[in-house]
C-alpha cells in the first residue's frame, strides 16, 4: 500500500501504517486522517503531538490504558478519559492515534 501526497510515495504496510516513521508530516498525518473519516481539529493535533511524545520517551506506541493515563498525567483528568479519547479516535483510540501520528501499532490492539 501507499499514500500520495504532494508527488511523494509513502509506504504502508497491510495495516495502513507507516512503514518509514521519518516520512511522517502534518500532510500525511491529513491524509492518513482522512483515510478513517476523521478531520484533525486542534483537540485531535494536542493528542497526536502527546503521542508522539510518549514515543520518544518509550520508543512504544501506547496501548489503550497507558494512553489514557499518560494523557491524564500530561493534560488532565478531562482528557484523560477513554470516552474523549473514543470521540476523537473512533473506533480505537490508540490504534487509530497512532496510525495517524505516524507511530507503529500499538502491540496490543487488535
């Protein structure tokens, strides 16, 4: 698989994620946003900036209870919620935050 933008190829894998993390942008997170029906407000760019936050401090993509707990500890506890999380990045908040912030599936989301 791969995603156009701008003349360039970026690659994905069978999952749609990026397969080279250093092709990531704000265009191809646009793009890979669009892909799930999703339309980046300021709300969803604070989560995918704190994503990929987490993912220089653990060189991880979060799993769902670590998401929530880091946004917690990070920007409160009205963010720090599964439901906000939900309504942001539906189906699958970490799966799909991740996905569009460029950073690998988390281990364990199906």
């Amino acid at each position: 698989m791969q995603l156009n933008i701008d003349g360039r190829a970026i690659a994905l894998d069978k999952d749609g994620y990026l397969i080279n993390l250093n092709d990531w942008d704000k265009e191809v997170a646009k793009a890979l946003a669009a892909q799930e029906n999703i339309s980046l407000t300021p709300e969803h760019w604070e989560i995918i900036n704190l994503l990929q936050e987490f993912y220089r401090e653990f060189e991880l993509s979060p799993a769902m209870r670590a998401f929530v707990k880091y946004t917690e500890k990070k920007l409160g506890p009205e963010k720090g919620k599964s439901i906000y999380l939900l309504q942001l990045f539906p189906p699958s908040p970490a799966r799909i935050a991740s996905k569009i912030a460029g950073l690998p599936r988390p281990t364990n989301c199906l």
